[in-house]
C-alpha cells in the first residue's frame, strides 16, 4: 500500500528526530574524546536504543554512542572504540560482519558462526516444524546443527537415531543430549570452543536449561552488564553476548530463541531444503513448483526414494 504524502512526512520527521538526537549524543562525546587514543577493538555486547555496551580484549565494558554515519552496530559486531575522558566511548568504526542474523528485515546480531536448533523428546520432536526452522536458518547463510535434548526420556533409542539419520546425510550435525543428567554435555561444550553461536527452538526444549548449565553465573554476568549500562535494568529480553566459560560465545535474547518463520517466498523455501536446492533448477519448467508439474526432478527424487518423504511432506505443507 502506498503511504499518504502526511504518512510519508510524519515517517521523515521521526527518522530525523532520531536522527539529530544521535548526532547530539555523538557530538557530545566527540567533544571528549581522549586525544591520544588511536582506538580499541572491542566487541559490542548489547545494544539500547542509542546506547550500546563494548567490552575490549581486556574485559573492561565501557558504554558508547556510534560516530554519526557509521551505521547500526548491533551485539556481536566487532568495532573500533574511542574512550572519553569520563570513562565511556565511541564507536568509530564496524568491521565488515561474517554474517548478519536479520529478522523482517531488521539486524538483531552480527558474527554468529553457529546456529543450534534445539529440540526435545518432550515436547516430542515433529519433523514439519524441524524443517521449518531449518529452513528460516538456510535462509540466514549461518552454519547449522541439531541438538535432541532430554534423550534420557526416550523410550526407543533405535528409532531416534533412524529419525534422525536423514538430517545427518544432509549434513547437519546431530547431537543427543541430556541436560538434566549431563549426558554428553562435555563432548558438546567442546564444539562451542572458539565460535559464536545461537540456540533455537520451541518453547520447553530446554533453551533456558541448556544456557543456564554452560553458563552457570548467567545472573550475575546480567547484574554485572545491567550496572555498566547505567540505564536501568538489564534483562535477558535484550539480545547481548554473554561468554561461555568453557569456551566460545552465545547471542542470546527470547527474540532470537522464538525466530518464527517469516513470510518466506517460495525461492527461500526450496533453498531451505539443502538436497531440492541442486535439483530444482533442472525441472522441465522453469517455474516449476515440485508439487505435481510433469518432468520434475524433485518429485522423480522423492520416488525414486532420493529424497526423504518426510521432508518432501514438511515442503509441501510450508509452501504459502
Ligand atoms: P525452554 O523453554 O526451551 O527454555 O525450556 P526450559 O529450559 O525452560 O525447560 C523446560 C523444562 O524441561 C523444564 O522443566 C526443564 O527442567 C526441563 N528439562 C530441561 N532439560 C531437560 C532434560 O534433559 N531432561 C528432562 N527430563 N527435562 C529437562
Ligand atoms: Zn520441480
């Protein structure tokens, strides 16, 4: 819908609203900017409004503007830092991102090197709705693993190792957890080492258990972050990096936890599914939509047992 000539100068008003009021906080802190400073990597943590927390190789967390025109910086993005002389920063630079977590368009977090979508026998794991996060996962480039966790409740460890057979032939890496009695929770700390990461997953999987065991003084890393902020409480609800003391880091908020499945087209869908998305350009029609067109590959791949009929199900129910 097009917006009305009022809609579109009420939208401009608030954008340089916001604008300035960045740019009256950047000037500021330019005014006291340390001279002799020629600036600090750092790493932003979180992110409030205008305000962001950057915490430098040496753990100190200094809280910081961005330089005007320099664009968003959001947790997880590596930046240069300019300290004041009243103990906070700016932000002078953002370094070119390996990867950008972006939901309806808008960045929520930079750098993240591995996505785990976390599912559970209890709530019992459904293979539609695995391949829908799969598929919202492809679509962001990020490198992607499966946790089964509670495995201690199954019941059958022969048909949960054949469910998930498919996914680790596709390439997904497939790891059978229990958090509540540590099994193998050692070997998949290990796997953390070194990278940046995020968990995904629906509600009661054991998000919340899983962050709590590798990070055991979650609470007080939050206390910590929320006194520096200096701008009232700071709550697990905004997205930040907390360090994982084995190793390794999380990018962690509910947003990120409960990505839901945007309104995807029809072209991310079929890329969603690693084993269509080399198929799908040799169909007989160009447009073709694998679902019943005569000389489709991907149908011919599903009966010829190729593809997964579990996964061939899950695409037709996602597709709009
Ligand atoms: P989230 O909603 O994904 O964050 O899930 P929670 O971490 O809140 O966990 C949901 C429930 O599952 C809680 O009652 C946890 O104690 C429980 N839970 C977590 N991990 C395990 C596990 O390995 N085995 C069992 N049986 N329960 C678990
Ligand atoms: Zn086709």
């Amino acid at each position: 819908m097009a917006l009305t000539r009022r809609q579109q100068w009420r939208i401009d008003k608030v954008q340089s609203e916001k604008i300035a009021r960045s740019n009256k906080a950047s000037i500021k802190a330019e005014s006291n900017v340390d001279n002799n400073e020629a600036g600090h990597k750092g790493i932003v943590i979180t992110r409030y409004g205008q305000r962001q927390l950057v915490e430098l190789k040496s753990g100190e967390i200094f809280q910081a503007v961005s330089r005007q025109n320099i664009g968003f910086s959001v947790a997880g993005d590596q930046v240069l830092l300019q300290t004041t002389k009243e103990g906070e920063g700016i932000v002078t630079a953002i370094f070119p991102r390996k990867t950008e977590l972006k939901r309806q368009e808008r960045l929520i977090a930079a750098n993240i090197d591995q996505l785990w979508l976390i599912v559970a026998i209890e709530p019992h794991y459904q293979f539609e709705l695995i391949d829908r996060y799969l598929v919202i996962a492809e679509d962001s480039n990020l490198s992607i693993n499966i946790v089964v966790n509670k495995i201690e409740l199954s019941k059958n460890s022969e048909q949960l190792e054949s469910d998930f057979s498919n996914y680790q032939e596709l390439g997904y890496d497939v790891h059978f957890l229990s958090v509540k009695n540590e099994t193998n929770l050692k070997e998949f700390k290990t796997k953390l080492v070194n990278k940046s990461h995020i968990f995904l997953g629906q509600s009661g999987v054991g998000k919340s258990s899983l962050v709590n065991s590798l990070i055991p003084d979650l609470e007080l890393r939050v206390n910590e972050i929320s006194s520096k902020s200096k701008l009232g409480k700071h709550t697990t609800t905004n997205t930040t990096l907390y360090h994982i003391p084995s190793g390794g880091d999380l990018i962690d908020s509910p947003g990120i936890r409960e990505f839901q499945l945007d309104n995807l087209s029809e072209k991310q869908i079929v890329n969603g599914f690693r084993e269509f998305k080399s198929l799908a350009g040799e169909c007989r029609f160009r447009n073709c939509h694998h679902i019943n067109e005569p000389g489709c590959v991907v149908k011919e791949a599903v009966e010829l047992g190729e593809i997964h009929p579990n996964r061939y199900e899950s695409y037709l129910n996602i597709l709009p």
